[in-house]
C-alpha cells in the first residue's frame, strides 16, 4: 500500500454566491462523503486548511494570508491509503468538490 496526499481546491469566489441553502446542501454532502471515507481502512488523516498563511520563496515573505482573494484555493488535504494511483482516484471520484467546479489533486508520498 502506498500513501497518498488529496490537495482540495476550491472556486472560493464561486462558493461565495452560492446561496445559503445550497451551500447548507454541500456542506452536509461533504459530513457525509468525509465520514464515510473515514471509517474505512483506506483513510489516513486529512482536514480542513485556514485561510491564514504565508507564501516563501527563498526564505523570503512574498505574501501573507490570507489567500482567499486568490480565485482558487487549497481549502482542505487528505492522505489516504492506496494500492496505486487507480486505486486513490477511485477512492476520491465521488467527493462533493466536483459540485461547484472544485478539482483534487492526488499525490503520492514519496517514501524515503
């Protein structure tokens, strides 16, 4: 098995003209999706990412956070356990992120 980072990126100008019930809506799509992929032996861990932070690049501050007026975002992660990558897209195609022209990038960890 090899170990896999989920990277959940997001329209964040997007989801912001959602109205309020659908965003509701999505937002009990997500409970469930997570909740159901937490209880299988395929999960790691994961969470969700604060919009505070700081961009570097050699070893300097090119930006501070937050990064929300950024048209999309890393919102959130998941690692998750995997035979290969067909195995974690499999494992990830029906996230609600796809609802609002969200995307996933999958990686994998690479063990040294």
């Amino acid at each position: 098995m090899k170990v896999f980072m989920i990277f959940i990126k997001e329209d964040i100008a997007k989801l912001s003209d959602v109205p309020d019930r659908e965003q509701e809506a999505y937002f009990h799509d997500w409970k469930q999706w997570v909740a159901e992929l937490t209880s299988s032996s395929d999960y790691h861990s994961g969470g969700s990412l604060d919009h505070e932070g700081r961009y570097l690049a050699e070893g300097k501050v090119l930006s501070d956070g937050p990064f929300i007026e950024a048209k999309e975002a890393v919102t959130g992660y998941f690692k998750i356990k995997a035979q290969d990558m067909e195995h974690a897209v499999g494992l990830v195609k029906d996230c609600p992120v796809y609802q609002y022209d969200g995307a996933l990038e999958i990686r994998p960890i690479m063990v040294y």
